[in-house]
C-alpha cells in the first residue's frame, strides 16, 4: 500500500516538475529565438543598406562569362541609371561594405538571370547561380535556404527592370538555436533522472511518518486486543465455573466472583487509560494551565507514595528544592510524577533504593527519578514510551501493568512543551528525566 503512495506521489512529483521545466525552457527557447530573429533581420537591413550605399554599387563587377551573353554593361537598355550595374572594382582592396558579416549582393534580371554580383569574399559563380535559382524557388521577398553546409538567409528588392537580392550567412546565429535545443533536452534528461532519485528519496521521507504511524496504529491495536483478550478469558472461564454449579451459594462461590470483579476492574483500568491517551492527542487545547508550584505538588505525591514505598521495604531519598514554580496544569504533572514513582517502586531491586530529585537548572525545572535495578537494555530504551511496549511483559502482568503509564507521562510532559527521556545503566540503576520550562 505505501509502495502504490510512493509511487503516486512519485509520478505527481515528476510531472509537476517535469511540465514546469518544459514551460520553462520553452520559454527561454522563444525569446532567444525572437532575439536572434530580430538580430538577423537587422543585420540583413543595415548589410543591404550598406550595398546600397557602397562606392561600387553602380559599377559592379561583371560575373565571368556574363558578356558573352550580351549581359555586361550594355544593360541600359534594360535597367535604369538608377540600377547596380557595370564592373569595376571594389574600392582597390575588392573588400564588401560589411566586414563582419557574410554576405554577397546578386543583380538578376526579370526572370531571375544573374547580371552581376558583388561581394566580399570571391566565390564561383555557379554558387551565385545556385543561390539566386534557391531565392527564386521561394518566391518571396525573403526567405532562407541551406546550401553547402550553410544557412542563408536573403533579401529581394525590385529595382528598376530586375532585383537586387542580398543575401546573409546566418549559419552560426541558426547554430545558437540548435544547440540550445540539445542543450535543453540533454539537460531535460539529466534533470529528469537526477529528479526522479531525489523526488524517490523525499517520497520515501514523506512516507515514512505515515508508515510509521499506520504501523504504531496496528501494533496499538493488537496489543489492546491482547491485553484484552486475558481478561476476557479469565472472566469467561469463572462465568463457565459458576454456570455449572448453578445449586451453590453465593457465598462458596464468592472466589470466582472475585476474579470476575477483579478482571473486571483491570479492564476498566485499561480502558480509563485509552481514554485518556486519546483525549491527550485530540483535544490537548482544553486542558487549563496555570503558575503553581511544583516543589509542592512534587512532595505531595512523594508522600502519598510513603507508604507503598516503606512496604515494598525501599529506602527513599529525595532532595527537593523549595518554591520550585512551573506553568502547566498541576494535576497533570503529579500524575507524571505517580507514574514516575509507581514504575521505580515496581522494577526496583529488593532492599533497593528510589531517589528523587527536583532542581532548577538555568531556566528549567529538572525532576529525576532514579531505582536501582536490573536496568534497561541501551536497545529497549528509545521504545520505553511507546504504548503497551514493556521490556519485561511477563513481570510487568504479575504487577498489573499494561505499558500505557510511560506514554501517558510522555503524552502530559509533551503537552506541557518539556522532554521526558530515561538513562538506564545494566544491572544498577534507571534514571527518568522531566525537562519542564519554568
């Protein structure tokens, strides 16, 4: 069941994130792509603009072979005075208007025939014919193509009795955005398994008080159902005794009654205690605190236990300091208390000792109640406070415990905003420790 929530959230996780990554690489993909959009089309102006303006631009040179065709410079008749046309050189060194960018100027006549050209760097002319054949194939103002590895971009202008056409290398700015998409999706899979494990160990945390607490409910539920079910059959069996002798007095069966009535009294107990544990954990705003002293209510308890100490033949030390105050609910804290004592006197040694002490230590209140003993196992003590969990079930029946008086002090300490915890030494002694903020 927890593997199938896991899983859920797992997948929610993924998705969530998942889509949130794609948004956002889409994103940044678009307005990378407008900007350099917006770079190209620009260059692409300023690069015509610049043919348009360079010394050259009426006195272009021919393309090889072109004057054979009667396309040289007898093309008055053709285009107008205003027209790119002619030969000549290119300022001396032959260089184009833009230095830093790519770029060539073809002239073409009406059906797209190539007049002339004028450019930078010297290419064949059959790559010129095969741009402008790739500019006339899109029939367009402007338009892109790839050609010999690269990626062009062109311009069309209509001037007089034929077009200029301008045309810009934007392979590498075409290179950007490709890249940035391999980019995106190698890290998108990076991200998304580097997501997946992190996403399963957070999963795992998340689930794991859940587990723990469905785990607590159905131990708390067994042990309840154990510690009930002894009683049960005691009070069943005395029930089956009395039933079969039905011509007895009451008072020769008075014995079986007495075990009915005491079963009874201990499930009562029981049950008293669940109450109370529940009440604890639901409605922990109802109880009234209030500043008392707690150096009282401490030896007020201690000498309720006076006597059940004397006769269990314990010697009780105790230091106490006076007008010790807390802020909690009184009647709350000397049932910590109880139960503190209650649990030494029940696992201490015979002829041992209970000591107990009650100081204050900066701004806390600390109450140490400490038996000799047996001790507890290091591995027994971080479940000591757990309902119904006792290191010793059998010796803990004979002595009519149930495993609740600990959680119930732990459940009144916490609500009280202090820390209850127990040291334990093999074989000497056990210290339980009360931490309450004064």
């Amino acid at each position: 069941m927890f593997t199938k929530l896991r899983n859920r959230f797992l997948i929610v996780n993924l998705l969530t994130i998942s889509i949130m990554m794609l948004v956002a690489f889409a994103a940044i993909y678009i307005i990378t792509y407008r900007n350099v959009q917006t770079d190209i089309d620009m260059d692409l102006r300023q690069v015509m603009e610049s043919y348009e303006k360079s010394p050259g631009h009426n006195e272009m040179r021919m393309g090889a072979g072109l004057n054979d065709r009667g396309m040289g410079g007898g093309m008055s008749g053709d285009m107008d005075d205003s027209s790119p046309r002619g030969s000549g050189p290119l300022n001396r060194s032959g260089e184009a208007p833009m230095d830093r960018s790519v770029s060539f100027m073809l002239l073409a006549d009406p059906d797209f025939g190539l007049v002339s050209y004028m450019s930078k760097f010297e290419m064949d002319e059959a790559f010129y014919q095969q741009a402008l054949k790739e500019a006339a194939a899109e029939q367009r103002e402007t338009g892109q193509f790839s050609l010999d590895g690269s990626r062009w971009i062109f311009n069309v202008r209509p001037i007089g009795n034929g077009y200029m056409l301008v045309f810009l290398d934007v392979t590498a700015r075409k290179e950007i955005l490709t890249n940035l998409i391999y980019t995106f999706s190698a890290v998108g899979v990076g991200m998304l398994f580097a997501l997946y494990f992190a996403s399963r160990y957070f999963a795992n945390r998340a689930i794991a008080p859940v587990k723990e607490a469905f785990d607590k409910q159905k131990q708390f539920i067994a042990d309840a159902s154990h510690e009930l079910k002894t009683p049960l059959a005691i009070i069943n069996t005395n029930a089956d005794v009395l039933l079969t002798n039905p011509e007895e007095t009451i008072s020769r069966q008075a014995k079986w009654l007495h075990y009915i009535k005491s079963e009874t009294e201990r499930m009562s107990k029981l049950t008293r205690d669940l109450l109370y544990l529940t009440e604890m954990d639901d409605a922990k705003t109802t109880v009234l605190f209030s500043r008392f002293d707690l150096s009282e209510a401490v030896e007020s308890v201690l000498l309720t236990m006076e006597a059940v100490i004397f006769e269990k033949e314990l010697v009780l030390n105790y230091d106490i300091e006076p007008e010790l105050t807390a802020y909690g609910n009184p009647e709350q804290i000397k049932q910590v208390v109880m139960i503190l004592l209650d649990n030494a006197v029940k696992y201490a040694n015979p002829n041992g000792e209970i000591t107990l002490l009650l100081k204050k230590t900066h701004n806390e209140v600390i109450l140490a109640v400490t038996n000799t003993g047996e001790g507890i196992p290091p591995e027994h003590l971080p479940r000591i406070f757990d309902r119904f969990y006792r290191t010793d079930a059998s010796r803990a029946r004979k002595q009519g415990g149930y495993g609740l008086g600990l959680a119930i002090a732990k459940s009144i300490v916490e609500q009280h905003k202090g820390r209850i915890y127990a040291k334990s030494t093999l074989g000497q002694s056990t210290t339980f420790y009360v931490h309450l903020f004064q």
